[in-house]
C-alpha cells in the first residue's frame, strides 16, 4: 500500500508542479475543470427532470432509456480507449519505466499505476458524472439507484483498465517502425468506426428485440432494446446494464454481467502486468539498423537549401508512424461519406467530402517543427533561412495534397459514374478545385501556425506516449489551426454564397466561380503563409529550439 500511496500522491504532485510552472497550463486546468463541473451540472439536471414521479409509463419510460445509456455510454467508453491510445497515450512520467530502480514488483507496480490512473483529474470527474446520471432511476426504487452508483464506478474501472491494457499491448508488442506505422493506421479506423455503429446497430434490432420474457416492462418495443442487449454482454456494455437487472429482477443476467466485469478487469490486469515484465526483459534487444546506399531522396529534390529540406521532410513522413493520419484519414473519411450517399441517394455528399479533406490533412503539419523534434537544431546551426525551411516543407505537402486529392476524384469518379454526364464532371471538378484550395489554405496557415503554438509530440520511438502535464496544450491549440483556416478561406466562402444565391447550384458556371475563388483564395493564403512563416520562423528560431529541447526532456 505504501507504494501505491506514494505514486498517487507523486501523479498529483507532478500535475501541480505543471501548473506552477505553466500560466498556460493552469489556465488549460481550470477549463477542464470547469467543463468537468458543466458535465456534471447537466447529469444532474437530466437525472431531476427524467427522474421525476409520474405515471406507471414512467418506469416503462426509464427502463427503455436504460437501453439508449447502455448504447451511448458502449459507444463513448470505445471512443474513450481509443482516444487514449491515438492522443493521449501513457504519460511519459509516470511510465514503468520510471520506476525500474525502485525495486517494485510487477504486480504492486502495475496496482499503483492503475491506482494512479483511477485518480486522475478525468476520471474523477467522469465518476461525478456518471454517480449523478444514476439519480435518474430514483423512481424504480432506490436499490436501483444505488446499484447504478455501483455501476458507474465499474465504468470508469473498466475504461481505465481497458485502455491501460491496449497501451501495454501495443508498446510492448508493436516494436518496429513499419508495425508502428500499421498500427497506428487500425487505430484511426477504430476510431472512425463507432461513428456508423448506431446505425449498424439500429439495423439489427429487429432480430434480436426478444430481450425477456420474465418481465412485463422488459419488452422488445423498447428502441434500440436489442442491441442494447448485445452489448451488455461485452465489457463495454455490461456495468451500463446492472440497475436495468436489478430493476427487472434479472439476477441470472445480473450475475453474468458482473462476471463478465470481473473477467474483464483480472485479464486486464493479468495481460498489463505481463507487458510490464516483458519490457524489462526485452528493452534494448531490438536495436538493429540499416543503411542504404546513395543519397536517397536527397537525389529527387532540388539542389538547394530548400530541396534539402524537402528530403529531409519526405523521408520522415515515410517512416514516422505519428504522421500516418496524414495518409489514410482521408480515404477513410470519403468512404464513410461515399457509404452515407449511397443510403442518401445521389453523389453529392461523398464529392463534398474532398472540399475540407485538406484541413485534417495539415493538422499534422500546424505542429510540425514539433513533431522534427531536436532534428531542427541541425537548421538552426546550419544557418537555414526561414523562408528556405518553409518552401521546403510546402513544396513537399503542397505537390503530396494535389495528387493525393486528384487520386481520389479519379476513384470517386469510377465509383459514382458521374463522370458520365456534364454536370456530373463539373460537380466533382468543382468540389476537386474548392479542396486543392482549402487544403493550400490550411497548409499556409499551418507554416505561421507551427512556429507560434507548438505543442509536445510523441516520441517516435512511442508514438503511443504523451508528455505528462501537456495534456490541454494537445487538445486544443489544434482545434485552432482548424478554426483559422474556415477564417482563412472565409473570402471564397463569400464569393460561392454569392453565387449560390445568383444561380442555381450545380450550373457549370457557378461551380466554375466557386472553384476558381478557392483556389486564388488557397493559393494567396499558401503564398503569405510561406512568406509569414519564415519572417517568424527567422525571429523565433532561437526561442523554438529551446522549446524543442524542453519537449525532449518531457519525453524521456
């Protein structure tokens, strides 16, 4: 227990040390409270109004609203784990790592960082949360409601120890730079998936709406009763279920639920600590190199100061698995679009999908003299220009967003047939231009972006870690890259507002003036982004090293 103890009290103590330290990150603390706090205040609001007394419907009413819970609150715990390994990661400082000269034993190791975790700033509040939404069953007895206090804390268990499982797994088991890379990229799958699994859900109630016949207000005419039912049978779902049985009388059901949570956190458990020994017998082991002959890409780019640059920055994009969003976000995110027209009917809404492709695209690139890390030090001894460190990294985006996106109207073409009719051409021509512009916007912005607000990075070698205490830092300042650029693009939004109001959409005349007002638009942004980009980077390249080298410090 004591070393439990001491590791809550040291995660506490690092997180107001940052504070201390940080304006902005006390700042950034007192909005996650705050939101917390507001996420608190709605639970309680939602529990006393659907809570209130009224008719026998009324716990026909909350039964069936227990089935819409066990479904958000499935989709949101997957969500969470997911967020966990693709953004937050396992904080630098308080890794296993860290504690290996100590002495501690796997399993009192593995107790108190899950202990820990347990006792986070986050999971606090997600525990207020959930203990105030459980007030909501407080007309089916107040058993009820104390089972759902019970449950929401298995929630927040269960999340916690799920997520600590897949970090482990995936640090451990994931060594290489190209299994990284894969990795990564099923990572931003699952977290594109839960989006479509309402839907995908919804469709499979009619084949499993006999949830119980035990009970009179346990029936099938509760929506999404079905597959409520399914996912309280996995460990995303089953703590959601427990007041649902208690208030049914279900105590078979209740008992496997409770198994299935009991399962769920001793294989936890189990598979974490088993991470934990492997690391400390297998670190170091896979230390193997080669080296290639040549000059590699250096021999493809100009031979300029600019043109080493762009080497240096399209060799890393091939082997850095942090950038891996870069390549396949998009194509995800226009197949979730192509699948939504196809239910819609008509091809509009998977072309529209390319006009703001290029702003996730270069939120990558809004950090990324973060994400060279030290590397950068190597141009600021060098002597390298600003302006010459800017065109070397558009140069490579730019040409890698145009061809990119043309590939993918050529499919979209191929997929929707709309390359049969004229306006067909000229609705996937247009919406291939309005994204050419956008992504050019987005990529401007990112060049003065990346030399302001810089945020820590993963480690390359753990593109799964997350600095400890930077946590508001990484969710936020990217979110302002995204906004600046609707502002940045805001005088072709005008310009195709206009237009949209003289003609009627889909005429080629006024697809041809929206397109060419994005990409001027695009194109002058790209052009002063460059420009302002390096004047900062020339101003600032001193002051960035030394945040460069307070982010590596935060990484060991």
């Amino acid at each position: 227990m004591n070393e439990i103890a001491a590791i809550i009290r040291l995660r506490w103590l690092l997180t107001l040390s940052a504070l201390r330290r940080s304006v902005l990150q006390t700042v950034g603390f007192a909005l996650v409270l705050t939101t917390g706090a507001g996420a608190v205040a709605v639970m309680i609001v939602l529990a006393v109004l659907l809570g209130m007394p009224g008719p026998a419907s009324r716990a026909y009413f909350l039964l069936g609203l227990n089935s819409v819970i066990v479904m958000i609150g499935s989709i949101g715990m997957l969500f969470a784990i997911v967020i966990q390994l693709m953004l937050i990661g396992e904080g630098s400082a308080m890794t296993p790592q860290r504690f290996e000269l100590y002495g501690i034993g796997d399993s009192r190791l593995q107790w108190a960082l899950l202990a820990a975790g347990l006792s986070g700033p986050v999971s606090i509040i997600a525990s207020a949360a959930l203990v105030a939404l459980a007030f909501i069953y407080r007309q089916l007895g107040w058993i009820v409601v104390l089972v759902g206090i019970i449950s929401a804390l298995f929630v927040v268990i269960t999340t916690v120890c799920c997520a600590k499982m897949v970090v482990s797994l995936v640090t451990t088991l994931v060594t290489t730079v190209r299994g990284k890379m894969l990795f990564y990229l099923v990572v931003i799958v699952l977290f594109i998936a839960p989006l479509q699994l309402s839907s995908l859900l919804s469709t499979g109630d009619a084949a499993a709406d006999d949830i119980s016949a035990s009970n009179p207000l346990d029936t099938g005419d509760i929506p999404y009763a079905g597959s409520a039912r399914l996912l309280s049978f996995t460990p995303f779902g089953a703590a959601f279920r427990l007041p649902f049985d208690v208030a049914t009388g279900a105590w078979v059901p209740l008992l496997i639920h409770l198994a299935i949570l009991a399962a769920t956190w001793t294989i936890c458990f189990r598979v974490s600590t088993w991470c934990l020994g492997r690391q400390r017998l297998t670190r170091g082991a896979d230390t193997s190199s080669t080296v290639k002959a040549g000059l590699g890409d250096f021999a493809h780019m100009p031979d300029s100061v600019s043109g080493a640059v762009s080497a240096r920055l399209f060799t890393y994009l091939k082997r850095d698995p942090r950038q891996a969003m870069l390549f396949v976000l998009p194509v995800i995110l226009v197949v979730a679009c192509l699948v939504q027209s196809r239910t819609m009917g008509g091809s509009f809404m998977a072309w529209q999908s390319l006009t703001w492709l290029g702003v996730f695209m270069m939120m990558v690139e809004g950090n990324g003299i973060a994400y060279d890390g030290t590397g950068f030090a190597m141009e600021v001894i060098c002597g390298v220009r600003g302006g010459d460190d800017r065109l070397g990294r558009v140069r490579v985006l730019a040409v890698f967003t145009v061809i990119y996106l043309f590939v993918l109207a050529v499919l979209l073409f191929a997929i929707t047939g709309d390359w049969r009719t004229p306006a067909g051409i000229a609705m996937g021509l247009g919406c291939l231009a309005v994204g050419i512009g956008v992504a050019f916007a987005s990529l401007g912005l990112a060049e003065i972006v990346s030399t302001v607000l810089l945020y820590p990075a993963p480690d390359i070698d753990r593109p799964f870690s997350s600095p400890q205490g930077r946590a508001v830092a990484q969710s936020v300042f990217p979110f302002v890259h995204i906004f600046g650029t609707v502002f940045v693009i805001l005088p072709a939004g005008i310009v195709a507002l206009v237009t949209l109001v003289m003609h009627t959409f889909g005429a080629p005349g006024a697809t041809m003036a929206i397109a060419v007002a994005a990409l001027m638009n695009g194109t002058g942004a790209l052009a002063l982004g460059t420009w302002l980009g390096g004047k900062l980077l020339d101003a600032r390249a001193v002051g960035i090293l030394g945040t460069l080298d307070e982010f590596a410090s935060l990484q060991k």
